[in-house]
C-alpha cells in the first residue's frame, strides 16, 4: 500500500483517500482501533445500523471509496471526512475517544500545512524514516527517489496513462529491464510477503540509485518524444530501465559483486 494512504493511530493502521480535496479515512479502521473489536466491520455495521434507527444524518456523509485490502485488490469501503469521522467517534465508547480526537485533528492540521508549504511533507517523512533508524545518507536517497518517481507519474499522466494496473505494468517494464526482475519478482526475492511491505523501503543504496536512474531516464525520454499511445510508452520505459539496467552491470564487474540482493536494508529493530 502506499504509504501516503496509511497512517498509524496506537500500532493501529488507519487508511485514507484523498477525495474532494480533503483526506477520507475508513470508518471500519476506525471502529478497530477504537474498540480492539476482533470483527470491526461486524462493529460498523451494527453502528451504522443504529445510527440510521436513530435518525442521525451522519451515515448519509459516509462515501463508499474504494482503499486496498490486506489481500492487494480494492474494495468499496465507507469512509468518513474528519467532520462527519468526529460525529462517529461520539457514538463509539472508548478511552481511546479523546485521545483518537485529539490524533485526528492534528493529521487535518498538518495537511493544510503541507498543501501551504511542501517541504513539510518530506521533513515529516524524514522524521519517520528516522526513527525507524535508517541513516540519513539513506534517506536523502529515498526521498529524492519519491520526487523522481512523482515527475515520472505525472509524465505518464501527462501521457494520458491514468490507471494503477497500467502504472503498474510500466514500472514493471523499467525494473525488468533495471535488475532482469519485476517488483513482485523483486519483493519475493528479498522475502517480502506483507502487502503493506514497501519493496524500495528495504533497498540497499544502490539500488535505489539505480531505480532512480531507471525512472528519471524514462521521463527524460517521454518528455522527449511525447509518446502518444500505451505501447509506445512501454517501450520508452523499458528504454529507460535498459539505461540503468547497462549501468548496473557495469558496476556490478567493477565491483565483483551483484547490485541485485536479498538483502533487506530496513534495521533489524524496525518493522
């Protein structure tokens, strides 16, 4: 999942979607970190329910979005802007209530600030990597990787690209061409089985830097020719991957060692 779509209340994650220009985060997440129910959607359902009998208005504020399940596809699920997630919250007893509130309206405030001023984003983003110990040569690279791959999406957009699958199938062709393998290819070898696993969050320096050279070279060259078709985009992307696909295997016989690992970069006292 992407990591801007998910947030931690407690060691309990929160999913959210931008939508109408505000964040939307899921009630069923909520009802979950609330109560510890071990059935929340059961725990929703029961509670929307009664809120209907009740005649209170704030289920009709509900928008049936669609967020990543734990099993990788997206399904419908209701969620609730921060106005209408606090009138929710009141229905729900909890002594996490207060504190869940308090949690919720600092995320709000901070998305205004981001919105006014960027670079607020990536320090806060700075700020996590760091404590899940990462050193911070590392991160400057992680996060110079984010704004790489954001300019190649938005090139691809620019493209008339517009789907998650075809955003998927053309990162595929630059890693394949990259490391001869795909990103699941890729988290498989590095034994990555959760979902929410990030592949490049557990990348070693290199590796990242040749993802980057991958991704800034396919958008150099789409900028380019202007490619106006989805095939011709996937052969622009996996020109790009071929690039710093060359480039790694230069280094590798410099090195006399392969770039492509096993290796899990994340600390060993990080999750």
């Amino acid at each position: 999942m992407d990591q801007n779509k998910i947030i931690v209340f407690e060691n309990k994650y929160i999913r959210r979607i931008w939508h109408n220009e505000e964040w939307y985060f899921s009630v069923v997440d909520v009802c979950g970190a609330l109560t510890d129910s071990p059935d929340a959607g059961a725990y929703w359902r029961k509670l929307k329910q009664r809120l209907k009998e009740e005649g209170s208005e704030v289920v009709t504020f509900c928008h049936g979005l669609k967020l990543e399940a734990a099993d990788g596809k997206k399904y419908a699920t209701d969620c609730a802007n921060t106005e209408s997630m606090f009138r929710i919250i009141q229905s729900i007893p909890s002594p996490k209530a207060e504190p869940f509130k308090r949690w919720l309206a600092k995320i709000g405030y901070e998305r205004v600030q981001e919105i006014e001023n960027p670079e607020l984003a990536q320090e806060r983003m700075k700020e996590l990597y760091e404590l899940k110990g990462y050193p911070k040569d590392w991160i400057d690279k992680r996060l110079r990787g984010i704004a790489i791959r954001q300019d190649l999406t938005d090139e691809w957009k620019e493209r008339g690209i517009d789907n998650e699958r075809d955003f998927a199938i053309l990162t595929a062709e630059i890693s394949k061409a990259t490391f001869g393998l795909t990103p699941s290819e890729y988290k498989n070898l590095k034994g990555l089985t959760r979902k929410n696993e990030n592949l490049r969050d557990h990348m070693t320096d290199l590796e990242l830097i040749f993802t980057m050279l991958g991704e800034k070279v396919t958008t150099e060259i789409s900028q380019n020719e202007k490619p106006d078709t989805f095939d011709k985009n996937k052969k622009v992307a996996k020109r790009g991957g071929n690039v710093a696909g060359k480039a790694r295997m230069e280094t590798e016989k410099e090195l006399g060692r392969s770039i492509v690992t096993n290796q899990k970069f994340l600390p060993d006292n990080t999750k």
